[in-house]
C-alpha cells in the first residue's frame, strides 16, 4: 500500500488555500483604503484648524500686518494660502496633494474657506454652503465634512 495524496486531494486543498488568500487579500486592500481616506480626512481638519488659529493669533507669515488666512480646494489637492481672496499666482501659498484615488468637492463659494483675523470665524460664512466631500474615485465611498461658521468641524459622516 502506498503513502501519500491522490491527486483529487490535492487540487481541493489548494483550491482552499487560493479562496483564503483571495479573501484575505480583499480584506487587506479594503482596510488600506479605509486608511488613507481616514489619514485625508484627519490631514485636511488639521489644516482647517492650522489655517484657522494663525488668523485668530494674528500671525504676520514675515508680512508687517496680520492678516485672514484660508484654503482653496481642487479637485486632487487644496491650498493653504494668506490673504481674504485666493490667488494662484501667490508664492506663499502651500499646495497639499491628497491620495489619487480620492478627490475633494466643496459646497464654499468659489471652492474657498477664509477664516477672518482676530476670531477665525468663517468669512461669509452661508449655512448649507458649508461642506467639503472627500469621494472615492474607484468606488462609492464618501466622507462628509461640516463645518458651522465658527470654523469647526459639526459632523463627519
């Protein structure tokens, strides 16, 4: 009598072990995407609050007057940028590529928020007008940001 595995035997165990590394591996690559959307999203807020505290201590960024600071979102990327109106041409400006496999969406006017000196409330500020979407290229995923007209994040969905 011979020792061993049939052939049959085979082919079923190696056809389970492709089934659980196939699954695995989806898992994995659903949980990077979760990350990098969850690591966006943290990255983004923490420039809305950095933008937003250099208005309200006046910071002068080696200009003589303190001054409004903002951000001016893009499709892929936004802006970190001084002043009351975004200017592409600015040197000072700070540009911030998020992951391509998300893009950025914004219910401000002109795609801008601008946090005014002294407060850092929002300039303008409309009610309604006051979203930011981080949305998943290759799939449905959404993240949504609102902010109320103190500059603070209400909810994130």
């Amino acid at each position: 009598m011979k020792k061993g595995f049939t052939l049959v035997e085979l082919i079923i165990v190696m056809a389970i072990l492709i089934s659980l590394f196939t699954l695995g591996s989806i898992n994995i690559l659903n949980t990077q995407k979760q990350s990098s959307a969850s690591a966006t999203v943290s990255t983004l807020i923490s420039d809305i609050r950095f933008q937003q505290s250099k208005a309200m201590l006046g910071q002068t960024d080696g200009g003589q007057e303190a001054d409004t600071y903002g951000i001016h979102i893009l499709g892929g990327q936004y802006v970190l940028f001084k002043g009351s109106v975004y200017s592409e041409s600015d040197p000072g400006n700070t540009v911030i590529d998020i992951d391509p496999n998300f893009s950025l969406g914004t219910s401000f006017l002109d795609n801008t928020i601008v946090f005014s000196q002294g407060s850092g409330e929002i300039v303008g500020y409309l009610a309604g007008a006051d979203q930011i979407e981080l949305v998943g290229i290759t799939d449905t995923s959404s993240v949504l940001l609102t902010l109320n007209q103190y500059g603070v994040v209400v909810s994130q969905n």
